[in-house]
C-alpha cells in the first residue's frame, strides 16, 4: 500500500519507500493545498505575502501545476487574492472583514451547541472530555500559541459535528477558516492561553450540568475573546508595516 508522508525538515511529498511522489495531479494539488493552507491558517506565511510559485514548487518537490490549482482553491475560500500581472497574495482582513465572519460563527456556533445538545449530548460531553484530557496530558510536555489554536479547532469542531447537520457543519468550516485566518496573527498579542483554556472547561462544565443557556452565554463570550484579539493584532499588524 502506498503511504504518503512529508519530511519535516524539507516539507516534501515523499513515498513510504522514499522515494518522491508520483500520484495524480489531483492528489498532488490536494497534498500541496493542505500545506500552503495549513502554513497560512498558523501564520507561517503572513497576511499580503506573496505566494512564490517556483520556491513553493521546489519547496514541496512537485511541478508548478499542482501549485497553480492548489492556491485557485485557497483563493475560492478567500485566503489567497489572484491579482492579474502582479501574483497571489495572502488575504490581509479589514476590520470589518474581521466582524462579519465574527457575527456569522456566533450564530452557526450557536446552533451547534443547540442542536448538538438535542440530538448527542452525551457523545458530545464524552468527545469534549477526551479533547480537553488529552490538552492537559500534551501541556506537560510543552505548550504554545500553535498548541492551543490546535486545540480549539478540535473543540468547535467536536461541537459542529455532533450537530448532526451537513450543511450547517459547511457553513461552520468556511467561516472557521476565515476567523483562523484572522486569528493567524493573534500570537503576537497574547503571552498565554488561560482565558481561552478556562472558557472551553467552564462551557463543558455546564454542558454536564445540562445548562444550555450558560453555554450559549459561554460560547459568545469565548468567541468575543477571538474576535478582541484578531482586531488587536490586526491593529498591530497595520501599525508595524505602516512604520516599515
């Protein structure tokens, strides 16, 4: 069986006997897609850089073509600006790009804690627990700004998949990918990640106590935490290239 895998250092697409990939363009522009996308949603490439295709290209030991249609498919999620003559660049968000996505994920988040609470709350306080578990098991061993993000994602997402609805769990994807965009930036801002920790434990607490309203109330004050930094470092972002 072939085994995809990457080599750490190099990021490459590599075989399980070593030697570099030779799958379809299609799995090529999948595997490439979920790098470039994954480097943007941490950060690592920042908002308004420019997306090298021939670095990107031998960066990953693949073609430029599998590039090409993988930052296509981040410019439909809205990651990634396609500007004629001049590349594709990362999205720099407006303030008020930052308080739409904001003011539609507390509405989906919402609905998912409602209905996730209706149809499998059970399941659902038994995934949060291992979630949160397994965050403090890892805490010990190290922790940092990519750690807790890492964590959050599992948490909303346990939340929106025991919804149970297929198109509310895509509307939910979409608009996550935007606010992890924004909130790409946010480590600058925050030495520490108590608040976020400590929101997600109180919002499970009462999801044992059956207090929907209390998680609900939880929910919208864990996502205006969000949304304050992504605005903060947004802030900060602008003020530092202003100076550059």
């Amino acid at each position: 069986m072939l085994r995809i895998f990457y080599k750490k250092d190099e990021r490459q697409l590599y075989t399980s006997s070593g030697k570099k990939n030779l799958l379809t363009v299609n799995s090529l522009t999948n595997q490439t897609y979920d790098l470039i996308k994954e480097d943007i949603l941490t950060g690592r490439i920042c908002w308004n850089e420019r997306l090298d295709i021939p670095q990107l290209s031998e960066r990953f030991g693949v073609s430029r073509s599998p590039i090409i249609k993988a930052i296509e498919k981040l410019e439909h999620e809205n990651l990634v600006v396609i500007i004629p003559n001049k590349g594709s660049f990362v999205v720099c968000p407006t303030e008020k790009d930052i308080n739409e996505a904001y003011e539609i994920r507390v509405m989906v988040e919402e609905t998912n804690c409602e209905l996730a609470f209706q149809k499998n709350r059970e399941k659902l306080i038994k995934e949060l627990d291992d979630i949160e578990q397994e965050k403090k098991r890892n805490r010990e061993k190290g922790w940092n700004y990519d750690y807790m993000l890492y964590y959050d994602r599992l948490f909303h997402n346990a939340i929106a998949s025991c919804a149970d609805n297929q198109q509310l769990y895509k509307i939910y994807t979409s608009v996550r990918c935007q606010t992890d965009l924004f909130m790409s930036k946010s480590s600058i801002t925050r030495n520490e990640s108590i608040p976020i920790e400590y929101s997600h434990d109180t919002i499970l607490e009462n999801l044992k106590k059956e207090d929907l309203s209390s998680v609900l109330r939880l929910m919208r004050v864990h996502l205006r935490q969000n949304f304050n930094d992504s605005i903060l470092a947004l802030n900060k972002y602008l003020a530092k290239t202003k100076d550059m």
